[in-house]
C-alpha cells in the first residue's frame, strides 16, 4: 500500500516559478470586462422598461453612455501602446534625449505625445531607460507623460466634452506641466538611493523578427485590453452609482469648498484607476462636479493610482514609489488647480 502511495503520489517536477499573479491578473480583469459586458445588456434592457424606477433609469443610461463612447478609444489607446511596445526600439529615445537632464526632462515630456503608452507599460519603459543610462529625471517625466497627453487621450477628451476645447487645452497643458515639473524636481532634489530599479529581462539576440514583434504585439494588446477594460466597468459603474446616490446638494456643496473640490475628484482618481484613454468619459459623467474638478480628476489619473504605486514599487522600490507618488499627487492637484483657474 505504501508503495503504492509512492507510484501515485510521485514528487512534484521541478516548475519554473508562474509569474506572480500575471494569469491571475488576466483572468481577474477578463472576468471584470465580461461582467461589464452583463451590466451594459441589463443596463439597456432597464433603459427600454419605461415602467422601472427613474434612478435605475438614470443609472443605466450613464453606465452605457461612458462604456460605449470610451471603448472605441480604449481600443485604439491599446492598439497604439502595443505597436509601440512591439516596433519602437527603446534606444529610439535613448539616442533623442541629451545628457543633461534639465535639457532632457522638456524633451522626454513632449516625447509622450510621439510615443503613446498606457500607465501600466510607461512604468517598465521608463525603468529599462533609465537601466540602459537615460537620467532619471527625462525617464520619469516620460513615464509620467505618456499615458497623459497622447494623441488618443486628447481626442477622447475632445470627445468627452463636446463643445469644450479649452478642457483639452487645460488637460494638456497642466499634465504636461505636472511631467515636466515632476523631472525638475527630481533632477534638484531626488536621491539615487531612492531609486533602485529591477532588473529587467531584455529581448533574446534572435528574437528580433517580425514573427517575435507581432507576438510581442498580440500578447501587449491582449493584456493591455483586457486590464484597461477591467477598470473602465468598474469606473463606469462608480460613476454611474455616485450620480444616482450621492445627493444633489452634496456634490453642490463640495463644489463650494476650495480645497475640498479639487481634492476629492482628485483622490477619486486614485482609487478608481482608470485608464487614461477612458478617463475623460467618467470625468464627464461626473456632473455635479465643477470644470476645475474634473480637470483634477483626469490629470491626478494617469500618475497616480493605485495599481500605479504597486507597479513603481516593484520597478523602483517602495522607498520610490510612496515618495515619487505623493509628490506627484500634490504637483498634478496644484498645477490642475492652477490652469484650471486659468483657462476655465
């Protein structure tokens, strides 16, 4: 019987480590887009029943109008970030960047609207740049960036307030400003010791074909989809909800209060983590929220989240990403506040 029990039961082989909550990340942000697409088909079914309650009406109504008019631009913000992922040499920026970081930190900004990325891929990128020799200042103002001022981002913006240019104006401007002011102020004042980025696995010599980089493309598409999508139905639905059960007046009330207008839609941002290209769509579904607090929300959004900590604590180290994103945060609410003021 003992014996037995060997034979059926033989040691384990030796298996080569599953990424840490890579597969489950992808099954968990698949199960949250299939939900999503649930409640979008409950939610038009509710929008034809005339005879249900007029606030699941209205819930529903602002559920779909966000999903449907983002997911054309999530779709395309994907599409781009995976061609950039899989065709665009890193040492492209590499040889565009000069040494000196004040000069590089302006240009390594405006790179963000050449070089569109998502927040989650901008984190690796700027962690091998700056691996590969690129001063960290130009490294971080890009990370901080590219997933905030790139062409599909202002679009949907453009989108998301019809009729209201000088919101992706205010957009562009104070997120550009917040990436650019971020790069100075490490550049002055950061710590190398701050920064210990991970090493990170570079490409094989032969796996530079076309066959390589399409895979490349499919698998960045297929992730980035996928956990993009995942926090646009959970932002959407946040939304939605906030408008029907939050009161009239609440809402009204913080708009009155200064400080705490700004600051609320802005640590909204954080916790919701929604994904830039979709953001703007949520920001709009906010309407009781004033201009400048919706310019909060998506300039706070796209650096500093919560999967955005975990993923720079990973990269750079917690001692970074707790520092690095608490700066952030306080730079990208004074400079929408700021511009916002300004402009609108």
């Amino acid at each position: 019987m003992a014996d037995e029990l060997v034979i059926e039961s033989p040691p384990a082989p030796p298996q080569v480590p599953a990424p840490v909550g890579a597969r489950g990340r992808r099954v968990d942000s698949l199960t949250l887009l299939v939900v999503g697409m649930v409640a979008v088909l409950v939610a038009s079914r509710l929008i034809g029943d005339r005879h249900g309650p007029a606030w699941l009406q209205a819930w529903a109504t602002v559920f779909i109008a966000i999903c449907v008019q983002a997911l054309p631009f999530l779709l395309l913000g994907t599409l781009l970030s995976a061609a950039v992922a899989a065709f665009v040499p890193t040492t492209f920026l590499e040889r565009a960047l000069p040494r000196n970081p004040v000069l590089a930190v302006p240009i390594a900004g405006v790179a963000g609207v050449v070089l569109p990325g998502c927040e989650c891929a901008s984190v690796p990128v700027a962690g091998r740049l700056i691996a590969r020799g690129v001063a960290p200042a130009a490294a971080l103002a890009f990370l901080l960036s590219s997933p905030a001022i790139n062409p599909v981002v202002l679009v949907a913006t453009g989108v998301a307030f019809r009729g209201h240019p000088e919101m992706v104006w205010a957009r562009l401007i104070a997120s550009l400003a917040t990436a650019v002011v971020m790069g100075l102020l490490w550049a002055r004042f950061g710590r190398p010791e701050w920064l210990r980025p991970k090493l990170l696995r570079e490409p094989a010599a032969g796996g530079s074909g076309w066959g390589s980089r399409w895979a490349v493309f499919r698998e960045s598409l297929e992730h980035d989809f996928l956990h993009a999508g995942g926090f646009l139905v959970i932002g959407g639905l946040t939304a939605a909800t906030l408008n029907v059960a939050l009161p009239r007046g609440f809402l009204g009330s913080v708009t009155g209060l200064p400080v705490l207008s700004v600051l609320v839609p802005a640590l909204l941002a954080v916790l919701l983590a929604v994904c830039s290209e979709a953001d703007a769509f949520v920001a709009a579904g906010l309407s009781g929220l004033s201009p400048v607090a919706r310019l909060a929300f998506m300039v706070v959004g796209p650096m500093v989240d919560t999967k955005l900590i975990a993923l720079q604590a990973g990269t750079f180290g917690r001692a970074f990403a707790w520092r690095f994103s608490a700066a952030t945060f306080a730079v990208a609410v004074l400079t929408a506040a700021l511009v916002g003021w300004w402009l609108l």
